[in-house]
C-alpha cells in the first residue's frame, strides 16, 4: 500500500467538518476515514469557538491502526482557522496547517491581507528539530474561505442547491497558483450515480462535486463527491477512482 494514498484521507477529512451556524458558542464534529478493503484508516475531531464577530476552527486528524500508522509514519495533522464574520459568513484572515511525520515536522501558515486583497504562505520544516526550509512568498490569488470554511460556508454561498449549475471559487490552501476550487451542483443521470454512490439521505439533503484542480496523488484532478444535510452538515464525502485502490470515504459519525 503506497502511504501517499493514504495521506490523501488526512488532506480531504481536513477542510469537511462543520455546520454553518455560527450563533452557538462551540461546536463539535467527529470524521472517520475509509480506504479500499482496509476500513478505518483516519479519524478527525474538529471544533468551532464563535460569538458575533469572531470564530475558531481547530481539527486535528490522525492515522487509526497499526497499517495506517506505519506506512504514514504515525503522520498527524491540525488546521487552525482564524477570522471574522460577516452577515454569518466565516472570513478567514489566518488558517495554518500543522503537520508531523516520522522525524519531520512541518507548519504552513496562510495570511490574508484583505484591504489589500493579498495572501502570503510560510512554510517551516524540521527535521529532526532541526530547521531544513523556511520560505515566505506572496500568492498570485485573493480568497475569503480557506479549506475549511468553504464548506461551512458553501449552503449560503449556494442558494439553489437542487438546481444544476457551476460555481467557482477562489479558496486559501487550495491550488498554489490560483486558489481555484470548482463546485458543481449535478442533475439528471450524474445526480442519479452521485445517489447510488452516496446514499439518498434524508429528504432535504443535496449533493455537489467539488473539484480541486490539482493531481492528488492518483486523483488526477482531486475530484470529491459530497452529500450535505439541512443544517449545512456534510453527512459524506467520497474521493472517487484512484487508480489501483478504488475510493476513499470519508463519513461523519
């Protein structure tokens, strides 16, 4: 088993955890991840802290079982995300990612100026605590969400959610280049597989494609099928079609 498919669990569980309502003080989800004929191989506890003004997003994932564990060097990972609100949108100003890994240890962190519609990357890797990169650089893109609230985000950024159509956004962590990140609302015989891949659910829940325009390891362009509940809740994602190990699914508990 090549431990970078396995990683991709930790990379899509990171940014599908929560509900869009932000009037509650603290909120909790939990994630597992599913691989092939393996099972379980990840898990993700993330919480928002909110008030009226600012909200908190901290997650952490981490490998489950000894074949996980070991063919990702027990690899863990947080993601912090910052910011404010606006008419119940979460806007991120900082989102950091924090990960280890066998002797490495590596942290990224994302500002973003909005007056001057800027965002820089920081990147930082150890090894052995001893610092191997260090590099700053300002990105070619601006974005409001980040990886994680975008899909808190996506039920008001969607109204429509039964009618097909496209959408495109520019999202902080995602592509380097450009931040893109495509969401398609499906119909007709593509909404129909996306049923049969993901389960009806309940009667108000819908159903989009999100595309990350990136090679994800043997995921050409990091397509994700997700099913989000009423409350704005993704219920389950599934990462289709990698080759020679099938789908990834990731399912909220």
């Amino acid at each position: 088993m090549n431990s970078r498919i396995i990683r991709i669990s930790f990379i899509f569980i990171s940014f599908i955890f929560l509900s869009p309502v932000v009037n509650a003080k603290n909120i909790e989800a939990y994630y597992s991840a599913e691989f092939g004929i393996v099972g379980e191989v990840a898990r993700a506890h993330a919480t928002l802290t909110s008030n009226s003004r600012s909200y908190t997003l901290d997650a952490n994932i981490e490998a489950v079982g000894v074949i996980a564990k070991t063919v990702t060097n027990n690899l863990k990972e947080r993601h912090i995300s910052n910011g404010h609100i606006v008419k119940g949108l979460l806007v991120t100003d900082v989102y950091q990612m924090i990960k280890s890994y066998g002797v490495y240890n590596s942290t990224t962190i994302y500002r973003v100026d909005h007056r001057r519609k800027r965002v820089t990357r920081h990147y930082i890797k150890w090894e052995k605590s001893k610092e191997i990169i260090n590099e700053k650089v300002r990105l070619g893109y601006y974005g409001r969400d980040d990886l994680m609230t975008l899909f808190m985000n996506l039920s008001k950024h969607i109204k429509k959610k039964h009618k097909s159509k496209n959408y495109r956004f520019s999202v902080v962590g995602a592509d380097r280049k450009n931040g893109r990140v495509d969401v398609i609302v499906p119909s007709g015989n593509a909404l129909k597989q996306m049923k049969i891949l993901m389960g009806e659910g309940k009667k108000r829940d819908w159903y989009s494609k999100v595309v990350m325009h990136r090679k994800l390891y043997q995921s050409k362009k990091g397509e994700l099928d997700v099913r989000i509940g009423k409350e704005g809740i993704v219920e389950k994602a599934v990462l289709k079609d990698l080759i020679f190990f099938g789908d990834i699914r990731i399912i909220r508990q």
